[in-house]
C-alpha cells in the first residue's frame, strides 16, 4: 500500500503557514470556557503507563487523537494505542518495542490509522517513520516509510485535514512568500526575545492553520514561558486558545484540531490523563494576561563543592570519549549476561528491550554501552560483561543502582564524556557546570534537566528562523546512547533543559 505523504518545499515554517481544519466563527463563540473532555488513570493496566523522571528521562504517552466519540491514546510504555468508545477503554493496537508514537491521524471512513513513530532501536539520527494501521484487526502494514535518517533530517511535520503528512527537511529551499504565524500586531503581547510557533494543523482547503506560539521571558531571574495557540487564515489571525497549565512542553503531540473545529490538549502526568476541549476567542480580544504563564523549572543552585580536583578538557576529547562508548565493541550472551541472579536485587534489574532480540544463549558482538540505571563504570564495562555482569537495567524506578549490572546512566554518560572525578547526577552537574543564555549555547554543552534527564549538545543550527539542536544521550528508553538530530531548541528548553557550559572545558 502506498502510503499518502506529502511535502512542501518551503516547509512548515513559511508556506504551511496558511491553513486548520473547519475553525468557524460559530465553534470559537459555542464555548465560552475550556472543558475537560476526557479523563483516565495511569498504571492500572488496562490505561497507559506513565515511568516518572526519577535521574531518568520521564517515558509516558506522547500524542493522541480524537474523532467523534473515539478517541486513541498512545502508551509508549506498554508499546501499543489505546483506542477509547464514549469514555471507555475499547480495544488496542499493539506495537513493536521500538515504535515510540509521535502523531496520529485517523481515517473514519477508511478505518484507517496513521501514526508517524519514532525507531527506538536506531542510534545514529532520528529515524522516523510513517505506518499505518486497521483498528478493527489491529494490524499494522507490513512495511513502513522512512522519514528521517542520518542523511535526512526532518525538522517539522504534521497531517493536514486529509490525513496528508506535511514535512519540512533541513536544507530544503527557502521560499519569499513565508510569513511568520505572530502577527507584528500580536507580538506586543508576547513579548521576550525568543518567540517561536510550531504548527499542528493545517487545512489547505480553507486556507487556516493553527500553531503553538510561545515565548520567553526573564522576571525576577526566573525563565517564563508565555504560550498560547494561535489560529491563521488567508495570512490574517483570526482566533486564540489559551492552554490548561501543563507540566511537560505544549508540543505537536499533545494538540490536536478535530474535522469539526475543535481544539483539544492532552496533558499527562502520575496522577492520569486528561484531554481538554479548548474555547477559543476572537484575535481582537487577545491581551497579554490572556496568555498562559508558566515558569520553567531550572536549578541554578550549587550544590556542595566536592573534595576533588575536576580536570580541563578540550571538546575534541570530549567527543573521542563520547564516540569511544557510543561504538565500544562488546560480546553479549543472554546466558551470562541476562542472568538476574547475579544482581543485588532482581527485582528491580531489567533488560534493555534492543538486547532481548539477542536473549538466544549464543555470543553476539554489539556495540554502544547499554543503559544501567545509577552506572557509569564504562571504562571496566567490558571486563565487567566477560565476567558475568547484567547487561545494563532499565527499571529505573528503584532508589538507585543495582550491584552486579554494568553500563551508564544519562548523567553517568556525560560523567564519562567530560572525564568527571566521580559520577555526578542530574542534579549535581551544577557543580561543574554553569548556565549560560540560550543564545550562546553550543557545541558540546549540555542540557540539564535537574532531577530528570540530560543530553549533550554536539550541532546548533538555525532554519527558518527556528533553533536546532543535535544531541547524544545515554537514553533510558532506547536502553543504549543515541544521537538525536532535528530537536527543537526551544522546545527542549520549554521542557526545563537549561543549556549549560562545563566550567573546565578549553
């Protein structure tokens, strides 16, 4: 089957600025407040799962979508879609391990469901890919399209009305005719420096698109995030949606336009998820307290100085230790190195998912160093795996690392790569790293999520007036160190990811 798929040459940023499906004038006045449309737990089985950042990258559902009284959920953690009838738990489509849904469309009429996924298992770029689905059988098509790879970096997508994917890819042509979706007049009421929209809907027969517009401010040296969504026709706004607080970054994932107008967000977190059906509001009535005002968690604090001697290091080493781990050579045997019994706890040690497809006793040689929660023994990692060692534990729901598994951590990564006296957390790394503006991050700095994540920074680069980043991370959900390419600078540092500079680098 052949996928339906198409792209616009000047991109997301500039010509898709001109379309959002059917936003009447009569579905902006019927509501007059937002609603909460849909709600459900967490962790109880049959509803998705939901893995808190604990010194760990936070792994709970990405994206959704709604048409009519179905609504289909994604659940990273147990590898399927939920598919919900009026409220109620329906049926699912399961997936493969590595598929991490990013965005979803669904054909009503063609009982078809088209999802844009992340491949977990691939470590070089961000591999993307586009697959279909029948919700009535629960099959997926056989063969899937490739987006994005190493040599193929896609920047921005989205489906239109008709289930069309629109992408925008690095490097592609320009155009004259873009035009920024904040209006000059609209701007005052942002205000700030950094000002960036992303696009999650776009109705070419109507020529309407809707976007995330945010800002950021600096008041009482605490970072403010300022958002709002912003509904375009024919090149004039026309409406606005203020969002329901959140704690994760509002991205394309988490809003979705409905056939009939309606603008619906997903917010997740431990206590459940919940959908809300957004009102929206003439453009002439925006003011800036209309605005959502978030502060975006970040940790200045240092912490105690420790009783060791940190070391200079220029980026060029920095990249030969993080490229030394990322392609370490290594023999894994699920019979030596899949043994539980050989850890302090077995309950809490989990095999990364990417190895389970070599669990057949027999010697396999890999490379990349697996994700240990609490580890970051790279330098004895292979020694330690001839010996017997567990490869690696991804349940990083425990209070710390589990003797007898071997590999890193995303902190106990950036450790290794900066050649640290000892393992820092996420919450440490304020040690020895200092905060620097977001217009003067660069090339091996990193972004520091305190108390969750971090990844090193290894390209910056601007397209279409947008910020890129390029990133390694030793990834809790991939269960190995990955390059991630294509990254929305602003979109990360929305999320809490404070650029920071090693205070020692050359």
């Amino acid at each position: 089957m052949k996928l339906l798929r198409k792209s616009i040459g000047c991109g997301l940023a500039a010509a898709m600025l001109c379309s959002i499906p059917n936003v009447s004038a009569a579905a902006s006045t019927q509501m007059e407040q937002s609603r909460l449309y849909f709600s459900c737990t967490v962790n109880d089985g049959v509803n998705p799962g939901f893995i808190p950042a604990n010194e760990c990258e936070e792994i709970s559902s990405d994206t959704f979508f709604v048409s009519g009284n179905t609504i289909f959920v994604d659940d990273t953690v147990n590898h399927r879609i939920i598919v919900y009838e009026d409220g109620n738990y329906s049926k699912e489509i399961p997936l493969e391990w590595n598929m991490d849904v990013k965005q979803m469309y669904y054909d009503p009429q063609n009982d078809l469901l088209k999802m844009v996924y992340l491949d977990l298992n691939a470590d070089d770029a961000t591999h993307l890919f586009l697959t279909e689905a029948h919700p009535a059988n629960g099959q997926l098509e056989s063969e899937a399209e490739e987006l994005s790879n190493a040599e193929k970096v896609l920047l921005e997508y989205c489906f239109d009305q008709d289930g069309n994917l629109l992408t925008q890819y690095l490097d592609e042509n320009e155009t004259a005719d873009g035009i920024s979706l904040v209006s000059e007049q609209q701007k005052y009421a942002f205000g700030g420096s950094d000002l960036s929209s992303r696009i999650f809907s776009v109705d070419k027969d109507t020529n309407q698109t809707a976007a995330i517009a945010t800002s950021y401010v600096q008041q009482d040296n605490l970072s403010v995030a300022r958002e709002c969504i912003l509904v375009q026709q024919g090149g004039e706004m026309v409406s606005f949606a203020v969002p329901k607080d959140h704690t994760n970054t509002l991205d394309r994932g988490c809003i979705q336009s409905a056939d009939d107008g309606s603008i619906y967000q997903m917010n997740v977190d431990e206590s459940g998820i919940q959908i809300f059906q957004l009102a929206e509001r003439d453009i002439a009535e925006l003011k800036e307290e209309d605005l959502l005002q978030r502060i975006i968690a970040e940790d200045d604090a240092n912490g105690i100085e420790p009783m060791a001697s940190y070391k200079s290091i220029t980026k060029t080493r920095v990249k030969s230790r993080m490229d030394t781990y990322y392609k370490l050579p290594w023999t894994f045997n699920s019979n030596r190195n899949a043994n539980k019994s050989v850890t302090a706890n077995p309950q809490q040690v989990q095999l990364p998912s990417w190895l389970s497809s070599y669990a057949d006793g027999r010697d396999h040689s890999l490379t990349n160093v697996p994700y240990c929660w609490g580890g970051w023994n790279a330098e004895t990692f292979v020694s330690n795996i001839n010996a017997g060692k567990f490869a690696g534990n991804t349940c990083t729901t425990s209070s710390g690392y589990v003797s007898g598994t071997v590999g890193m951590d995303c902190s106990g990564y950036v450790s290794v790569a900066f050649d640290l006296p000892y393992k820092h957390g996420t919450s440490t790394l304020s040690n020895c790293f200092t905060k620097v503006s977001n217009a003067n991050v660069a090339a091996y700095y990193i972004m520091n999520k305190a108390g969750s994540h971090v990844v090193i920074v290894t390209k910056v680069y601007t397209a279409n007036g947008t910020k890129y980043v390029d990133t390694y991370e030793e990834s809790s959900s991939a269960g190995k160190i990955v390059v991630r390419t294509g990254r929305d600078f602003l979109s990360l540092y929305n999320s809490g990811f404070v650029p920071m500079k090693y205070n020692y680098i050359q």
